[in-house]
C-alpha cells in the first residue's frame, strides 16, 4: 500500500562519488517495486534512500562513523557545539573525535556532530582513515560552508529505516527486496575502509549480487573489466555520462558510469 510521501530531504552529508544525479534513473525501476525492501549494501551519503523515499529499508556501511551518524539522525540529532569554517576549529574539533575513537566512545551523538562537522569542513567531502583508523582528511579551505544544527525534521523519514554496519557479505536480505549497491569505484585509489576494497572484493560482489533472486541495480565507473564482469554475470548494461571528470593523459574526461541491472 503507497502512503503520502514525506518532503524530499537533501542528504545532510557531502560525499565523493555520491549518486544523487542517478535518483530519476532509479526511480524508473523503483517505481514498480516500492512495496519491497529497499536494500542499500554501501549507503555512503544516504541519497538514494533519500531520493527513493522507501517506506522499508536496510541500510549497510562498513564505516561505523557514518552508521553512527545516521542512528542519531533517526533521534533527531541536535549539535550542541559552535560551528565554524575555521582551520583552528577544524584541527581542534578533529583531534577531539580523534580522541572519542580512541577512548572507544566513537557511538555517541557527541561523535555524530563532530562527523558531521568534518565530513562538511573538511577537503572535498572525503571520509578518509588512516592505518589506526584516525581520521585524517584535512581542511577543505571552502569560502562558505551553511551548516545544520538541528536534525530532527531527519527523523520521521528514517524512523522505518534500519541501520547496520558490517560486510555486504554478511547481510541478511530480506526475501522481498531490491538492492541498489554503489561499491567503490573500480580505480587505483579506493580506500574504503582501513582494509581498501580491491578486485577481488569487486568480483565477490557481483557474484553475491547476481545471486539475488529479486530485482539488483548496481553502479560503478564503467571500466572494461567492470562491464565483462557483469555481463559475464547476466546483468543488463548501460553506460551513462556522469557529472565528474576522470584524468586521463594528462587531459580531463568526462567520466562514464555502468548501470547493471537483474530483474528489474
């Protein structure tokens, strides 16, 4: 049964490589489907979820700082902390979440905020962990940053939502669902997680994908060995312009992204 859809939420976090320019796309196939699950194995910055606005939804990340950020979302998180576009607020407020990760305190709504903070201030919206698992990114140096205090008008869309943090791998997908994976993108620099996410894991999940006796959507840059990999697999293909720029002998492309898709 289709209810009243709530307002459109803009993604509250900046995020590399996010496919908020896909939603019209998505929404062709999602249009037949919004009874099922809407199941998302790397949520990242939440704007397909939000795009889609299922009324069910399991929603994965191997990072726990931004599961954790979007469980208190669900709260109606409030920052109670100033925030400024300010390089010594930025290192300060850094090497405080820094702190919480150490002191193993990193799911509380006061690491919520200071994820937010960073992820918003700091350079090119990158979410970025070194060996130790310390978040490194630096300033991003932005004229102007327009910040959100108060979340809670978050909190009636994601209230059905639910939030997990693990390996794709290991999710439990409930028997009517759609997945929608966006997995790292099949390039040199692809750090993930502390671990990366290499071929290997990129095969491993085509593989799971293609499994999946309901309807899949998958995206990635539209590398050769991606697309003879999920051809390979079964999936239907289209390759799309996407709204970024690759380097490529010296000159800047404009990037192609792959469409799969399974049943849908």
């Amino acid at each position: 049964m289709l209810t009243q859809a709530l307002p459109l939420l803009n993604p509250p976090l900046k995020w590399a490589g996010g496919k908020r320019w896909l939603i019209p796309r998505l929404s062709d196939f999602w249009q037949n489907y919004q009874d099922y699950t809407l199941v998302e194995p790397f949520v990242g910055g939440l704007a397909i979820a939000l795009g889609l606005q299922p009324q069910q939804a399991l929603l994965n990340d191997i990072n726990p700082h931004v599961i954790n950020f979007y469980h208190w979302l669900q709260h109606g998180l409030v920052i109670d902390f100033e925030l400024h576009n300010d390089q010594t607020y930025y290192y300060r407020y850094r090497d405080q979440f820094n702190q919480l990760i150490r002191a193993g305190a990193e799911q509380t709504a006061e690491a919520a905020g200071l994820f937010y903070y960073l992820n918003r201030t700091g350079y090119n919206g990158l979410c970025r962990f070194n060996q130790r698992g310390l978040f490194n990114v630096p300033f991003g140096r932005y004229k102007r940053i327009r910040y959100c205090y108060d979340f809670s008008h978050y909190a009636e869309t994601l209230r059905q939502w639910r939030f997990q943090r693990g390996h794709f791998i290991e999710m439990q997908i409930p028997a009517q669902a759609l997945i929608y994976a966006d997995p790292p993108y099949d390039v040199p620099f692809r750090a993930y997680s502390q671990q990366g996410f290499n071929w290997s894991e990129q095969v491993q999940l085509a593989e799971w994908l293609a499994q999946h006796p309901g309807p899949v959507l998958a995206s990635n840059q539209a590398t050769q060995r991606i697309l003879d990999l999920y051809r390979n697999l079964g999936f239907s293909i289209e390759i799309l312009p996407a709204p970024r720029r690759i380097a490529c002998n010296g000159d800047r492309q404009p990037a192609l992204e792959m469409l799969a898709f399974k049943g849908a």
